[in-house]
C-alpha cells in the first residue's frame, strides 16, 4: 500500500448516520477487529476490550438504551469535554449544521433535533454494536491506547466495505451499560462503534465533513 492508497482510504471513510439492517459477516468482523489490534499502545498494554452485539441482542439492547436516553441521566466513566471553544466550536457546529440540513431539521426545530440526537441511542439502525472498554487504573493513556483501536476499527471496517460510527453519546450511559453487559467497574466505558453497511440513500449519509489543512495543523520547528 501507498501512502496514497491509504489517504484515499481515509477519505472514503466517513461517519455513517444510516444503516441497512443486513448483518455483515461474522469472519469480516473478525477480520477487522484482527486488522485494528495491531495499532500500538503503550507498553504493549493493548488495554481495548470489545463486547459485540449481532442480530436479536442489537436489537435488544438498542430498544432499553432508548428507553435509558429517556429517562436515564448522562454519567459517563470518562468526563466529557468541558467546552468547545474557537476553530473547535466551529468545526462542531459546522458538522451540526450540515447533519440538520442534510435530514431538513430547521434553524430553531429543537423537536427535530431532539428526535436526530435521539437517533444516537437507536445506533442509527446499525446491525452490529461495539463496547469499548479499558482498565480504570491505565487512566487517560489507557483511554489514549483505545482511540488509536477504535481509528483502525473504522478503517479496517472501510477497507471491508463497512461503514462505521465512534459514539460518545452512548457512553454517556456508563452505569446502564455496565448494567446491562455485566462490566466491571474497574473498566471503563470509552464509547460504542455502530457499524453495518450503509444506506446510501438515507439523506443523513448526504454529507462530508472538510479537515484542517496541513498547516493548521503543525507548528513547524527547524
């Protein structure tokens, strides 16, 4: 592979918000969780666990984390970002208001974008979900070791013609999901992957969110 190669990769990869409900293969899955295992982490930790869902348990656990949205509170494991400030609030309500646009939520809708942020805990209709998890005692470079996991996922995903979405939004439902799949509390919740394959139809695919150039991004010394 080129560097090329895999520049067009990360450019075919995009958040999927639209699913079709065919399950994609159980030797596919396990050829992506394969392919991302081989990120590094620190000390060779490799602190990612992964719990899976397929079939009538995606569905199952996507029915009570809506029913969780509605009346459960946001605690997460790992504290979210206390704010957004500068180019990265920009960058974020771009993205907002392109996803809106894209589904004809309107400027002042809060019903609509109420029921598009709900779309979050329905997984976007993804057959397959995955659990993210790390050690609590490996803290943030733990949390740090499974980001670079969750970036191979998704790109072992699209490089399997699967489409993928990293959610945070689930995770803000820590206690329930350590109810619910019997987690221990010495991990924590990180985030889900949603994944299937995706509609191209669905009017929340329709859109590209554009990347920092080069410059923006490196403070070049020497």
């Amino acid at each position: 592979m080129t560097l090329d190669d895999f520049d067009t990769l990360m450019a075919q990869r995009f958040s999927c918000r639209g699913f079709r409900p065919d399950p994609v293969p159980r030797d596919v899955i396990e050829g992506i969780v394969g392919a991302a295992r081989r990120v590094p982490s620190w000390c060779n930790a490799q602190p990612w666990q992964v719990i899976l869902t397929s079939g009538e348990e995606t569905d199952r656990f996507r029915a009570a984390l809506i029913e969780e949205a509605r009346t459960g509170t946001h605690d997460p494991d790992l504290a979210f970002p206390t704010g957004y400030s500068g180019a990265y609030r920009d960058r974020r309500r771009t993205c907002g208001w392109q996803l809106y646009e894209a589904v004809g939520v309107e400027k002042g809708d809060r019903d609509g974008s109420a029921r598009q942020m709900m779309e979050n805990f329905a997984l976007f209709g993804a057959p397959h979900c995955a659990i993210v998890t790390s050690p609590a005692e490996l803290g943030a470079y733990g949390a740090l070791d499974c980001g670079g996991f969750v970036t191979a996922f998704t790109l072992a995903a699209q490089a399997a013609g699967v489409a993928s979405i990293p959610q945070a939004a689930v995770a803000s439902h820590a206690p329930f999901l350590h109810r619910w799949f019997d987690i221990p509390e010495d991990r924590l919740v990180l985030c889900a992957i949603s994944f299937g394959y995706a509609d191209p139809d669905h009017p929340a695919n329709g859109f590209r969110t554009e990347r920092a150039g080069v410059g923006d991004i490196v403070d070049w010394r020497g």
